[in-house]
C-alpha cells in the first residue's frame, strides 16, 4: 500500500511539474508613490486582457504557454496620473519566468529592466539600443527641420519623410547588423528583421538574414522573413505566379491554376483592417463593371483567426472568391508587407501590376489598366 501511494505521489508531482512548466510567470518591482494608482494592465494579440494590483510595489502575472508570443503592458499610474502610455512588449519564447525589476512608476514599464528569459533579456537590449538610436534620429531632423519638424502641416513634410527614412535605413541597418552578430540564436533576432521588411530594402535584408544561425532560422519569425525574400523575387512584375491551393469559406481547395485564362485581381486583406474595408464597396463596383469569363476578383485573408475571417466576409458580403491564407502565401508568393494589397495578374498568370491600398478614386494605374483592357464601362 504505501508503495502505491508513494507511485501516486510521485506521479501527483511529476504532473504538477509539467503543469507549472508550460506557464510563464511575469514578475516585476516598481519604486515610488504610486498616487492610489497601483493597477498593472496586460493585453496583446492572443493574450487575454488582465490586471494585477500592486502590492509594496510588486506584481506577477501567470500566462499559459503554447507559442512565442508577446504581451503588452502598462500601468494605471500612465493611465491615470500621466494620462499617457505607451506600451510595454516582452517577448516569450518558451515557458520559465520573466523578471521585470527596478521600475520608476514616474517613468513607466520602459524603465525596468529585463532579466530572466534570454528572449525577454535580448529583446530588451534590442529595444534599448533602438529606442537611443530614435533619440539621436529626432535630435538630428529637429536640428535640421525645427523642435516641430515632426507636424503634419510642416511645408518640408515631403522631405522630413524622405530624409527619416534614409536615416533608419542606415542606422537600423547597421543597428541590426551589430545585434544579430551578437545574438545569431536568439529568437530577438528573428523578431527585429521581420518587423524590419518595409524599412530595409532587399540585399540588405537578405545580408542580415544571412547572420542568423542554424537555430537562429528555425524560429518562426525568421522563417517568415525568409519567405518573404522568396516571395520578393517571386511577385517581382513580369513574373510567373506559382501555382498555389487555400481552402475557401466551405472548406473547398482552390488552387490559382483553375483561374488561368482569367484576368485575376487577387487582393489581400484581413478582417481587423480598416483601409480593407473601406475598399470595399468600391471594388465591389469594380467587380460588378468587369465581372466576366476573362475577369475575376479573388481575396486572400491574412487573418490568424478563422473565425474573425468568416465574420468579417459575413460582415462585408463579398460576391467574389474567398480564401484564407494558411500557407502564409502572402509571404513566400507576394512579399506581402500591408493590407490591403492587389495583384493584377493577366491570363497565362503572370505579373502585371502590383498596388499598396486601394485607390477608390477610380483613377488607379490599376483601374486604368481594366479600362485598356475590357473598354470604359
């Protein structure tokens, strides 16, 4: 009897230890009068919005794991005392436990430092370094432009852009560059270049990509990058399209083979983007003008969730095919980096056009390309 009982003991211990290892415990210490605001908020995609109360400064939170993610946080002193926040990311790569520590409540979560999980610790530093390099990036355009060189109404506001872009080229690149040779595993380092596909152009992308690991590659975020290198030169205008199947709504395969012979206008979107939506009625004109056996109209979701995809085309009763892009298609076959974004594809499949957003106006270099194609209708 008692070797059973020790048997559903240890058996009893070993399942709490796994269960305890798939959470992650986020744990952080604040310094200074919080004013009666002593509230920590908790929010990101896939993540449940929470809070904590504070106590002696303190607080902990408990997440389950299943993926690397990246929850949010801010505190109610932002909130309420500051009236502004900015929010405050950590990366999680793996189950364990995330210290947050030496916290300034006047300061924010931006003051604390991070220590811990080596995902959380590195993509800290990561976050440091740009935040100065933004600090030395603004000082620069206000010495040149004026303190509000930022303003929308600024009369250079042309070359303001022109010149921020430029500069972040540059130092983000070589900003990058030095961290990802510092960290060629860490999964920070996925994460940096994949968020750095609409600023960097191509070879430098492919040369910081370049710098990662083995392990470094096998992260989600870096194959994401790779894909998109590959749909880079696979979208490139005069290309072929490769032939590529996603499920519609009814779960049926549609492969873009079946579409040859059609001028196809494929339009990525997703169900949390405002711009798509508002695209919406007006391609909708677009469709029922040229809707005909040599024209066709055919939406991809970039969404995550299924369900969020089914009640945004319940939501906008698009008459025209539907699929969601589970192969991450928008990457690897159309370097994807906004929504919405189109496709004009001619019949024998190959490139014709590509547009960023969608121009309702009816002026597009797209819709001028229909009008010479089928005759203004």
């Amino acid at each position: 009897m008692m070797i059973k009982k020790q048997l559903v003991l240890s058996a009893l211990t070993l399942f709490v230890a796994q269960a305890m290892a798939q959470n992650v415990v986020i744990k952080g210490t604040f310094s200074g009068d919080t004013k009666g605001a002593n509230k920590v908020y908790i929010y990101g995609t896939g993540v449940k919005q929470d809070s904590v109360v504070m106590t002696d400064g303190k607080f902990e939170f408990t997440l389950p794991f299943e993926k690397p993610f990246m929850p949010l946080f801010y505190t109610e002193y932002d909130k309420t005392v500051k009236r502004m926040y900015a929010p405050f990311p950590v990366l999680v790569e793996q189950p364990g436990t995330v210290i947050l520590s030496d916290g300034d409540i006047t300061k924010g979560m931006g003051s604390m430092k991070v220590s811990g999980m080596s995902s959380a610790k590195d993509y800290g530093e990561l976050r440091e370094q740009q935040n100065a390099v933004y600090k030395d990036m603004n000082a620069e355009l206000a010495k040149k432009y004026g303190d509000k060189w930022y303003a929308p109404d600024n009369p250079k506001a042309a070359d303001v852009a022109k010149d921020r872009e430029l500069m972040i080229q540059s130092s983000m690149g070589a900003l990058l560059e030095r961290f990802i040779k510092a960290h060629p595993d860490s999964y920070a380092s996925g994460i940096a270049l994949s968020s750095s596909r609409s600023t960097l152009k191509t070879p430098e992308l492919e040369k910081l990509y370049a710098l990662l690991s083995s392990k470094g590659k096998q992260t989600e975020e870096a194959k994401n990058v790779a894909d998109y290198l590959k749909g880079v030169k696979n979208s490139a205008i005069g290309s072929t399209v490769k032939d590529f199947t996603l499920n519609t709504p009814e779960e049926t395969p549609l492969s873009f083979s079946s579409l040859k012979g059609k001028y196809v206008l494929i339009d990525f979107w997703a169900s949390w983007c405002g711009p798509c939506k508002k695209s919406f009625p007006h391609m909708k004109e677009v469709y029922k003008k040229y809707k005909s056996d040599q024209f066709e109209i055919y939406s991809i979701s970039i969404d995550k969730d299924k369900d969020a995809w089914l009640k945004g085309l319940k939501e906008q009763d698009l008459p025209w095919l539907q699929t969601l892009d589970t192969k991450n298609i928008s990457q690897s076959g159309f370097a994807v980096t906004g929504v919405p974004t189109t496709f004009l594809i001619d019949p024998k499949g190959k490139i014709l056009m590509k547009e960023v957003g969608f121009d309702s106006s009816g002026e597009s270099p797209l819709e001028k390309k229909l009008v010479e194609l089928f005759g203004a209708k």
